[in-house]
C-alpha cells in the first residue's frame, strides 16, 4: 500500500503532495495542541489545594498526556508548555499554525523564545510574530533563533534569552544518537581546576602500566577515565606478564549490572578463553543479547572485556510461587522485578528500572511481597498511583506474566509489557497465579504524607522569569557600556616620548 500511494504521478504532482502533506501534518499538530490545552484548562486550577503537591495538577494533567501519545511526563509537560503558549499567549500564532501555515519546528522555537516576553507587551510580540512569520520561509536554527530574538528585541529587550555566561553552560553529555554499540560518546565543559584534576588522574593510573601493556595512548587514556568513573586508584595492566605489579582485575565500588542471556555470556567466555581466535570462528553461531541500564546493547566483545576485568556472573533468581513475608522484596526478587521490567512500567515512560521503586500493585499487606504483584514504577508515577490512586483515580491490575494495564480516571486503558520481552522473547517471566485480593479501605489520612513543594507551580515559574529578565538586563547593560567609545588615556603633564 505504501508503494503504490503516489505510483504515477510526475516530479511536479509529487512536489505538490508533499507540499500538502506538510500543511495537513501541521494542522494536525495544531489540533493536538488545542486539545492538550483544552485538557490542561480543565484539569489544572492555579488555586487549587494540590498545586504544593510534589505531584500535582500539572503533573498529573503530564500523565494523561503521556499516556495518550506514548511519551515520557516530561515530554508531555514540554507539550503543555507549548500547547498552552499557543493558547493564552500567543494566540495570532496559532491561528496560523492551525491553518497549517506554520511549522511544529517554527512552534517550538516562538513558543520557548518567547517565555519571558511580559503580559504587558506579548500581545504585540505575537502580532509582529505573526505578520512576519510566513515571510521567513526555510531558515537554518540559528537564523531563525536570530529572526525571533529580532523582534523580541523591538518591545522588550530584557525577553531575549541571551548567551550566558560560559559557567552557566557547563554540562557533561555521555551519549549520542550517532554512537557506534561498541564504544560511548563523551563530552561537556568542566571548570578549568577540574579538568587539571582529571588530567592529572589520568596520567597518574596511566603512568603505572608498564610498557609492555598492548593498547595505544588513546586506549590507555579512555580506559583510565572508566576507572575513575568506577572509583578505582588504579588501572590494571595487560601486559600478560604475571609479574607485572599492576597486572589483574580491580574491585570497584560501583556496581553496574548487565543484564544477558546465556548465548552472549557463552560467547563472551569462548572470546576471552581463546584471544587471538579469528573473528568468524568467533562468532559462528548466535551471540546473544547483553543489555546495560536503560536498554543500551553491550556488544559481546566488550562483554568479554568486564568479564576478563573480574566481572561477576550470577544467574538471575527466578521466584517461586511463595510470596515473601515482609512487605521489603528482597535484593534477589528486587532484581528479578528489575531484570523483568527493565523500565518504569506506565505508558511511555522510559525511566531504567534501576531508578525506579518496586512497588505493591495492590498494597501491603492487602497484596503479597510477590513478583506478580511488584512492578517497577518511577517515582513520579508512584506517587501519582499512591495520591491519586484507588476507585476513581489510577488504577493498575498485573497479570501473571508481568503485563500491566492502567485504567485512568477517566477510563481509558493502557496496557504495557515488560521490557524484557522486547530484548529477550525467548524468557518465560510469568509467575504464579495469585489469589483474589482485596484492595485497601480509603486512607485519607495519607494525604498528610505527600512531598510538599515549597512553592506553587505558577510561584516558581514566575520567579525563574524575574531571575532570568534581571540576568538579561545585567548583561545588556555591559553590552551596551561595552560599545560606548572610551575616553582617551590620562596622561598627565608629561610630554609624548618624542
């Protein structure tokens, strides 16, 4: 069906319909906007009593639209954001947007850039948006931020997120979408005394391999750094030489675990039992999966690089039909519930499960310390289980083999599976059928026991705005003293050197 869409339509029919499909694809993104705003205004009330919940209205009103569009609450409250910008603020804007006129890009761009325009002057911000947008045509990012930024400047020059100052950019990122599955990505900014200190460290453990240790500078430098990440004082050589002083594997105080079947941790010994071995006789058959937190794929040959670093294997516990009696699971079936879930199990969220509570589906002692009764929940979304749970709130029911079903409150019905099944299908992780239970009387009292915000939601966003206007007009005013011309240099009574 995909093939035969467009099958005989010429350059210039085709162009057209691509052209039409923008415009229809954007006026689709209006209308989810409008009813994500539409929501947001039914759901969330700036006196309401929760807004000094932990979690609150926004948050939960960032739960129902995670749910709806399968995203993580905080791609959802981004959504928010945005959606209702559009609608309170900038209202000319999007009616252009549901026209389909204008880009989901070109949105995102005018609906952040201008969060600090001030309610005074945003209704002339938004028609001079608007009357010049349409005009802009395709822009590179940065020609766009300077376009929208121009006419901020024009009404309110203190709205324009200026660069800051380079401390306030310091990040380290691990990671790209790009990367390679054998190796990660790094890269940030660091105060200049911490770089020093982390140049030293590196040089120190690399200075202790001797120099019959096989791998590059490079090498030696990027293993020294994954030391440092696991809290090493040293760097084992690998000279091979078991005289060697610094030679075998090192204890680390952090932990990581992986998360394999028993094909890649076969794999992963034959490669470390027969080093040299050519590549296709290494891998004649299949290799298996290994998986670190949050779903990343360990290739098998860096697999066999933990493991002939000392990594230990430990078959994953499987539990029985018994549940445990004490409402704490034990490490054994707490990493069994984690191993099973892999994730936080509401719709769309992508928390790893080792950032995640395990938590009683129907409550203790109500519900039984058991592995089909414990999921992994995020915190976020345990607390919106716990205070905005029971008959007319959220509710989750589990079934033997790990599936998840959310019903909310208004009705609708989500159901998750665990993410192992994505990764490895061939696990049977169904656990015992339990009895009926019954679910906990109302406790009204554990409302008093909800994370307290120590102001509303509106209350700190308006006080990040002021922070950040004053910031901006701080900057400007050097800017500008910056390019005033300076008077010459007082030289005194003495004559010119000539």
């Amino acid at each position: 069906m995909f093939d035969d869409l467009y099958e005989g339509r010429d350059e210039s029919a085709l162009l057209a319909a691509i052209e039409q499909a923008a415009r229809e694809e954007a006026q689709a993104g209006a209308r989810k906007l409008a009813a994500i705003a539409e929501l947001v205004d039914l759901t969330v009330e700036e006196d309401d009593e929760r807004g000094l919940w932990a979690f609150d209205p926004w948050r939960n009103a960032a739960c129902h639209v995670g749910a709806a569009l399968t995203m993580s609450q905080h791609r959802a409250s981004a959504q928010m954001c945005i959606a209702t910008a559009l609608r309170y603020r900038l209202p000319k804007v999007a009616a252009l947007y549901v026209r389909g006129r204008l880009s989901a890009r070109l949105i995102s761009e005018i609906t952040w850039r201008t969060r600090l325009v001030t309610d005074q002057v945003i209704a002339v911000v938004d028609a001079a948006l608007a009357a010049k947008t349409e005009t802009w045509g395709p822009l590179s990012d940065e020609k766009l931020v300077k376009e929208i930024n121009a006419e901020i400047e024009r009404y309110d020059p203190d709205a324009v997120r200026r660069t800051k100052e380079v401390l306030k950019k310091r990040d380290i990122h691990i990671g790209a979408h790009d990367d390679p599955t054998d190796v990660t990505s790094m890269w940030g900014l660091l105060l200049p005394p911490d770089a020093a200190a982390y140049r030293t460290r590196i040089a120190r453990l690399v200075k202790g391999l001797c120099d019959s240790d096989p791998r590059s500078m490079g090498e030696r430098r990027s293993d020294a750094m994954g030391a440092i990440g696991r809290g090493e004082d040293h760097l084992p050589c690998r000279c091979g030489s078991p005289k060697c002083a610094t030679r075998g594997p090192v204890k680390s105080n952090v932990v990581i675990h992986v998360i394999a079947d028993q094909a890649a941790v076969d794999s992963a010994q034959q490669l470390v039992a027969s080093e040299g071995k050519s590549e296709s006789d290494s891998h004649a058959k299949d290799s298996g999966v290994a998986l670190l937190p949050g779903a990343q794929v360990l290739p098998v040959a860096v697999l066999a690089e933990t493991i002939r670093g000392g990594a230990t294997i430990k078959p994953l516990w499987q539990p029985g039909p018994d549940p445990e009696p004490h409402y704490q699971p034990s490490a054994k079936l707490a990493a069994f519930v984690r191993a099973r879930d892999m994730f936080c199990r509401f719709p769309g969220c992508d928390v790893p499960a080792d950032r995640c509570d395990v938590d009683h589906v129907v409550p203790y002692p109500y519900g039984p310390t058991h592995a089909s009764n414990l999921h992994c929940k995020c915190r976020t979304h345990h607390l919106m289980k716990t205070f905005w749970g029971g008959p007319d709130g959220w509710r989750d029911r589990q079934l033997p083999d790990g599936t998840v079903i959310w019903t909310t409150p208004s009705g609708q019905a989500y159901t998750t599976t665990p993410g192992s099944r994505l990764f490895f299908p061939a696990w049977n992780t169904t656990t015992a059928e339990l009895p009926p239970m019954t679910q906990p009387p109302p406790d009204f009292d554990k409302i008093d026991q909800m994370p307290k915000r120590q102001r509303t939601r509106a209350a700190d966003r308006a006080a990040r705005i002021k922070a950040e206007r004053e910031d901006n007009a701080a900057q400007r005013a050097l800017e500008l003293q910056a390019q005033r011309p300076q008077p010459p240099p007082d030289c005194g009574d003495d004559p010119p050197p000539f």
